[in-house]
C-alpha cells in the first residue's frame, strides 16, 4: 500500500514529498492510527511558519499540524522518509 507524506510550510514555505510502498500488514498499524487521530491538527492554531504534514495511505488523508505531531505521528514520517 502506498504510504505518501507531504510537508508544507516552514519559514522557508518549501514542500517536501517522501513516498513509500507499505506490506498490507504494516500498513494496516498505520490505518488504525490514521482513523484514531484524525483531524489532529484541526484544533490548535498554526503558526504563520510552522509546518502542516498531509498523510495518505490507500484510500485514507489526513492532516496533521506540526503542533499536534505524537511519537506514532512521528514514527509514521520516518518511516516514508527512511524507505527509499
């Protein structure tokens, strides 16, 4: 399944994209997170130069503020990110 993290904002206003393709069984960790803590970012407020991470995995989005970055949110980037 494929695993997409998208980073936006920052000082700088740079996109970043990590893709990576996840066995079904990982994947499925990584949905239930996804379905538990959506809409995360939603209630704090941004900072004109924070970040904003747009997470798919199959069919499923979600947004998350940097403000509202868990350790499982974190773990999840790494992984897009160390997979190449």
């Amino acid at each position: 399944m494929k695993l997409c993290v998208i980073r936006s904002g920052g000082f700088a206003g740079m996109t970043r994209t990590w893709e990576v393709n996840l066995p079904d069984c990982e994947a499925e960790r990584w949905l239930i997170l996804m379905k538990s803590d959506a809409g995360s970012g939603e209630s704090v407020d941004a900072a004109s130069d924070s970040f904003s991470y747009t997470v798919s995995l199959g069919d499923l989005t979600a947004e998350v503020n940097e403000h509202a970055v868990t350790p499982a949110w974190q773990e999840l980037f790494d992984v897009a990110k160390n997979q190449r």
